[in-house]
C-alpha cells in the first residue's frame, strides 16, 4: 500500500513539473513574443531622406550631381518596403506605425533606428 501511495505521489509530482515546463516554455515561445510590439515613424524617415534629396538639388547646378540625387531617390524608394517587410521578422514582433499608436507600453519597441539604417545602406 504504501508504496502505490509514493508512486502516485512520484508521477503527480512528475505530471505537475511536465506541466510547469510546458507552460514556461509556452510562455516563452508563444505569450511574450506576441506582447511586444515594433513601432517605427515612416514620417519621420521620408521626410529626413526627403530633406536629404531636396538640399542635394538645390545646393548644385550640376546635371550630375542632380542624376546622383534621383539615383539615391530612386534607391531609397525602393529599399523603404523591402526593409519594411523585413522589420517584422527582426524583431519577432507585430509592427505598426507610430502614428497609429495610441500610446507606448512597456512593450513598446521603437525600430525607426533600425529602419534608418535599412534604407541607408545600400
């Protein structure tokens, strides 16, 4: 008898530390991950590179200098969604803009600094 009763106790305690487990790693892997939400300023980005391109054209008389600012515009607008599209999978997160969040949350991360940089290299 008593040792039917320690084997029950042994696999319940085995069962609850299974469980346990399952939950932290759960927790880790599914919960926390969707908590954390990636905001980024789009505005804040175009119009720096904006200003950029504009003080480009107008500081130079020279048709190649103007050729290399619309090559660098042209870039830049081609590199802003790819580096979009790949903010989400950077950071494991849900990505939203700025200007659609209500408030920031202690799980609020900013990635217009890595956005920045996206579009910057080439």
């Amino acid at each position: 008898m008593k040792t039917s009763t320690a084997q029950f106790l042994l696999n319940a305690l085995l069962s609850l530390l299974i469980l346990a487990a399952g939950l932290a790693l759960y927790d880790r892997i599914v919960v926390r991950p969707a908590l954390v939400i990636g905001m980024v300023d789009v505005a804040e980005v175009y119009r720096a590179k904006e200003a950029e391109f504009t003080q480009m054209l107008t500081k130079t008389a020279l048709e190649e200098d103007r050729q290399k600012a619309l090559l660098m515009a042209r870039a830049f607008a081609q590199r802003l969604p790819v580096a979009l599209e790949e903010l989400p999978r950077d950071c494991g997160c849900l990505v939203i803009l700025k200007s659609a969040l209500a408030g920031p949350t202690p799980h609020t991360v900013d990635l217009t600094p890595l956005l920045r940089k996206k579009v910057d290299t080439p």
